[in-house]
C-alpha cells in the first residue's frame, strides 16, 4: 500500500505563510484583540501548543517503540475547549514577538517531525484512526485566516 505523504507539501506551504506572515506583521498587530478574549499573539501561541503536542506524543511513541505501547490517544472535541480555555490565560501572558516566534519555530520542528516518519508510523498511526494529526496545516491556516480578516477590519 502507497503511503499518502501529500501532507508534507501542505504543511510546507502553511508554515511558508506563517513566517511570512509573522516577519510582516508588528509588534501592534501581534497584540491586536481578537474575538473572546484572545489576541493575535495568543493564537499563534495556542497554533504552537497544539503543533508542540504532535512532537511530545511523537517523542512518547518513539521512546516506547512502535509495536511495544498503544498509539497516542485520539483527541476529544469536549477535551480541546477546556484546554484552549486552560491555556488561554499563558497565552496571553506571553510576550506579543516571543508567541509569534515561537508558533514559527514550532511549526517547523513539528513539521520536520512528521515528514521524517518511516512509512511504518505512519501506517500505525493510520491504523489507530489517525491520532497524530499529520496535517499541521489545516489547524494552521484556520487560524491565519481568522487573524488575516480580523486585521483588515
């Protein structure tokens, strides 16, 4: 079986837009309010979170060994609001240029990650419903696209 790798050009493509887009916005923009409570900086920071937790599962997966501990576990809508609403209060703590630093930073480890997964992660991974989410640029340009329109306005 051909193992789909299209993820990789994706995630290449987003990541390309985030540091473009993080080199170009200022520091006026990156603490700009958006909707609910978040700035602009916060949601970069909540994009480095959720990419950062790929390479923690990754790193927990890899130390057990592929055939030797269960897959990482599948995420729960109900679980992701408490976390971002958890999480939301660091978030915000950050320095404005230090969360947009980081999401970029980030994003490209996260994405090293998982384009160097031998085929036989990622059949496992497929295998178990996919609880490592490959696809790093949906997540990523759901958000930019939020940011982008909120700062046209």
């Amino acid at each position: 079986m051909a193992i789909d790798r299209s993820y990789v050009a994706k995630n290449d493509k987003t990541r390309a837009r985030l540091t473009a887009l993080v080199g170009r916005w200022t520091d006026a923009d990156l603490a700009r309010p958006m909707p609910a409570g978040w700035t602009v900086s916060a949601v970069l920071a909540h994009l480095a979170y959720w990419d950062q937790r790929i390479v923690v599962l990754l790193e927990t997966w890899e130390r057990a060994g592929l055939d030797a501990a269960p897959a990482p576990p599948l995420e729960h809508i109900e679980d992701v609001h408490w976390i971002n609403d958890a999480a939301k209060p660091m978030f915000l703590a950050l320095a404005p240029r230090r969360a947009a630093e980081l999401a970029v930073a980030i994003a490209a480890e996260t994405d090293r990650r998982v384009q160097a997964l031998p085929d036989a992660w990622l059949s496992r991974n497929a295998a178990a419903g996919g609880p490592i989410n490959l696809v790093r640029a949906d997540h990523r340009d759901e958000h930019l696209n939020e940011i982008e329109q909120h700062l046209r306005t």
